[in-house]
C-alpha cells in the first residue's frame, strides 16, 4: 500500500459507504448533510446575536481611570480591585472574550463533525469516533465560558505544556458534569476507547486472521487493513453513523447552556427539533434491520 492506493482507495469507500447509508435508509446521507447546514445556521446566528455593545459601553465608563490596556492587565493577572466600576468593566471585559472563545470553539466543533463523518465514509472509523470526544468537550468549554467568562481568556492564554496540563485538570470536572447533564457519556466512552489509546478492540476493527498449514508448518497469518469496517457486514459501520449523528443531536440540544445569545431563535429551535424527530426515526429502524444489534445499541 503507497499513498496514491489509499488515496483511491478512500474515494472508492467514500461512493460505497454512501450507497450503504442510503440502503439503510435513503434520507440517511441527507441527515449527514443536514447536521452541517445546522452548524452553519447556528454560526450565522451567533454572529447576528453575539454582540458586545453593551460590554463594550461599560468599558469605556472607566476611562477616565484606567485604559483598556490596563482593563485587559487586570483580568490576566486575576487582580482584584477595590473600585466595583473597575470590577465591573473587568467582568465586561471577560465577558466579550467568552464570546469570541465561544465561537471559535463553535467553529472547532463544525470542523471535527465533517471530519468525522467524512472519516466514517472512507472507513477510517477510529479517527470518525475520536472526533467526537473532541466535539463533546468543545462545546463542555462553551458551557465553562459561559457560566465562568474568565475561563476563556485563561484558555486563549496557554503558553506552555504545564499551562495546557493544568487546565485540563481544571476543567475535567466541568466536562464530566457537561456530559452527564446531555446524556453524552457513552459518545464519550467510545470515542476514548476506540482513538485515545492504543486498545485491542480498536486493532481488530481492521483485522483479519488465517491459520493453515504451509510446507508442513503451522502458520497464523494476521493482517491490519486500512479499511476499518467489513462491506459484507455493514451493521457496525450504520451504528457508529448513527452514534455520530446522535451526538450531533444532543450537542445541538445544549446550544441554551453555550450559546444562550440564540435562545430566542424560533428558525434554531425548530431546526434542533426536526434533528431530534429524524435521528429518533432512524434509530427506531435498527430493531427492523439488525434486530441482533438492536439491543446492545438501544437508547445510545
């Protein structure tokens, strides 16, 4: 196997794992497609809604004491200062930060959707799964930023391995909370076991065995494919798209606690709701088509 094998390799998985979405259910692709034109909508929103006027407007207020430099040293330095003005113009300031990390780590989440599914298609379905724990803990932050602005700025700050360590120590209780509150653990769970660490479970996703016999010699012949899925089996691969899109739905269900600029969006909340029916639809089809599979997967 060179590159340029893979590289046609991926473009010929791409076609058939279509086919194999389709033939589970034909609006299957058009679901994958849709949770992109959502992430769209959503970023168009934020952008029309998260405005930092008022924010801005309390900064200026202490002017005549402090410049925004100064404003900006403060909140760094986690000072504390006894004017409440000046307080208030440093939570303003942390405030519009949130804003920006927020929708920086939106677009991160956009980002490591289409990556997975697109994964998931050249059945690359280690790295389809890892995604997910990336897009869960994005939008965990975007809680963390919201209720707590001051984390964003900390976040935006990291400059060395031991800053990024003790973040993330610092944050993981968040997290964990974020996702037991969206029913995200098992998203979670499979994405850790099957790309963070190297786990025999994920080895055998690509993996074929032989034993026969060869010039009176017993031989076990073991190989890894590049394809992480069986064609002539393609239930596992239909489930693992539908956990993909599952968490799509229960991320997007969260947008009130991350981005809470968008709450009073009718268009959002109706687009959140149609993803909800046409992901419950889909999973009700799996006791029809892999009624073996059906129980193990049930409510996930």
């Amino acid at each position: 196997m060179n590159i340029n094998q893979l590289d046609e390799m991926d473009r010929e998985n791409f076609k058939v794992s279509l086919a194999n979405l389709a033939q589970f259910d034909q609006s299957l692709p058009d679901i994958c497609d849709d949770v992109s034109t959502y992430f769209k909508l959503v970023a168009t929103l934020y952008s029309e809604n998260a405005a930092d006027d008022a924010d801005i407007s309390i900064i200026r207020s202490v002017e005549d004491r402090v410049t925004a430099e100064q404003v900006s040293d403060i909140a760094d330095q986690q000072a504390e200062s006894d004017d409440p003005e000046i307080r208030e113009a440093v939570m303003a300031f942390h405030r519009s930060w949130s804003r920006r990390m927020r929708g920086i780590l939106l677009q991160l989440a956009y980002k490591q959707y289409m990556f997975s599914i697109t994964d998931l298609l050249r059945l690359r379905v280690i790295n389809a799964m890892g995604y997910l724990r990336n897009q869960i803990e994005s939008f965990a932050l975007m809680s963390l930023f919201m209720s707590e602005p001051s984390r964003a700025r900390e976040w935006m700050n990291i400059r060395s391995d031991q800053d990024g360590r003790d973040f993330y120590r610092s944050t993981q209780s968040a997290i964990a909370s974020f996702r037991a509150k969206h029913d995200l653990d098992f998203a979670w769970e499979m994405a850790s076991g099957s790309s963070q660490h190297v786990r025999f479970s994920s080895a055998i996703l690509g993996m074929e065995s032989e034993a026969y016999t060869q010039d009176s010699q017993h031989v076990h012949e073991i190989r890894v494919s590049f394809q992480e899925a069986n064609r002539s089996q393609p239930e596992s691969f239909i489930l693992r798209g539908l956990t993909i899109l599952r968490t799509q739905d229960r991320l997007f269900a969260s947008i009130p606690d991350v981005l809470p600029e968008l709450e009073s969006s009718d268009h959002l909340r109706n687009a959140i709701d149609h993803l909800r029916e046409k992901v419950d639809r889909l999973y009700a089809r799996v006791p029809q088509v892999f009624p073996e599979q059906a129980r193990r997967w049930q409510n996930r």
